[in-house]
C-alpha cells in the first residue's frame, strides 16, 4: 500500500474536524484548550504533507512553519492554563458558563 497525499488529508480533516468538536461541545477551559490544540495540530499536519508531497518539495519553509505552530500552541497553552488559574481562583470553576459576568 502506497501512503499519499490524500492519506494525510483525511487524518488532518479528522484532527480538525475532532478539534472542532470539542471546541464547541465543551464546557470545560482545559477541554476548550486541547480542542484548539487538536485544530493546530491538523494544520501543522497539512504544511508537512504539502510539503512532502506538493509541487515545492525542496523549499524548507513547509517544515519549518509547523515549528512556530508547536512554539505558538505551547505559548498559547501557556496563557491559557494561566487564564484558567486565574478564573478558577476568581470563581472556585473552570467552568465556562460560570464567567458570563465578565461580559458585564
């Protein structure tokens, strides 16, 4: 079996599309977080099988793009986990539904 281009299209649409998901359907920060992860890493996913597999095979910039990614998702994780310790602190829960009075 040859694995291709389509192959890794497929599993980077199901990492988004799993991403996504749990972005939408969770109440929870820390699950809200790991959705946006899952969403990075589909699109990480694609830059390297585009450049694998793409007409630009020689060009580095389709790996090395997917290295900012990891450094923008550990950053992002980073300030996110602080933004959860900071509302749990504030509210006693990580529960999204519980800060709407931020919006007041």
């Amino acid at each position: 079996m040859n694995v291709g281009l389509p192959h890794f299209l497929i599993i980077s649409v199901i990492l988004f599309a799993l991403g996504f998901f749990t972005v939408l359907t969770r109440r929870n920060a820390v699950g809200i977080l790991m959705g946006v992860e899952l969403i990075i890493n589909a699109a990480n996913l694609n830059f390297v099988a585009f450049a694998r597999y793409g007409a630009l095979q020689n060009v580095l910039a389709g790996h090395v793009i997917p290295v900012f990614g990891i450094m923008i998702a550990a950053a992002e994780a980073a300030v996110g986990l602080a933004i959860v310790l900071s509302i749990y602190q504030n509210w006693k829960s990580i529960d999204t539904a519980t800060t709407t009075s931020l919006r007041e």
